[in-house]
C-alpha cells in the first residue's frame, strides 16, 4: 500500500496520508463542488489500511472551514476510523486543531466526537497551516 499527498487548493484541504507510518494528515478548507468524489480516495485508502498488519493509525485534522456537504463526508471519514477500531481492533488517535478563538471548529470536533467510541486530542494552535504549496485550480481526485 502506497501513501499519497494531496496539494490543497482554495476549495480543498492538504491531505497526507502515510500507511507505514499510520498517519493521516488532513488541513484547510474543505468546500469542493463534489466532495463525496474528492473523499472517495481517502475512504478508499483507510479500507485497503484497515486490512494491514498495522496496529494503529493518527489523524491529525486541522479544518480553517468545512461547509455542510464537507460535513458528511467528514463524518465518514471517522466512521471508517471507528470501524477499524470496532472490526479489527486498531489503535486510533485523532488530533483535532483548531485556530485560537475559532470555537465553532472546536464545538465541530466535539459534536463529531460524540458519535464515536475514541477520544479527541483537541489543540488549539495560532494558525492552521496547509502542507505544501497550495495549487492554483480546483481538482477532484
């Protein structure tokens, strides 16, 4: 299983995911016209994980802003997380940054947290920073 990078755009958020490591790294906004075609890879990639021999995975998520359709599929993301806990006894860590001040991304991780069976690491840091250079288009994976 190969990790990826994703770059971010004005629309989507940075994603690193490293399946050796066990880490997911998602960062910035998140308002793609079809996010439903934009998460599919990233669900994709945490079911062909959970069939690894690997013991735990961290998802470091680190939202400036996600709209309502974003929402869902974020939630589903973390459904899967908590399914391979559930289904195949993986460790899962979840690190939820937030910007100083921003409570509404704070309350967001603690509505989402309340549906499942893991806890949140909830960490305020002066400013969410993508990783890598941001691309100038928009594009779905």
């Amino acid at each position: 299983m190969k990790g990826f990078f994703i770059r971010a755009t004005r629309v989507t958020p940075s994603i690193y995911f490293d399946p050796i490591k066990g880490l997911l790294d998602i960062r910035g906004k998140s308002s793609p016209e079809n996010p439903l075609v934009f998460y599919r890879y990233i669900n994709d990639s945490i079911d062909h994980f959970g069939k690894t021999d690997k013991a735990a995975i961290t998802l470091n998520a680190a939202f400036e802003y996600f709209n309502t359709s974003s929402s869902k599929c974020i939630y589903i993301i973390f459904k899967k997380l908590n399914d391979l806990k559930i289904e195949r006894g993986k460790e899962i860590h979840i690190n939820w940054y937030y910007e100083e001040g921003d409570e509404d991304m704070l309350e967001a991780g603690e509505d989402l947290s309340s549906f499942f069976n893991y806890e949140f690491n909830y960490v305020e840091i002066p400013e969410i920073k993508i990783l890598g250079e941001m691309k100038e288009e928009s594009s779905e994976n």
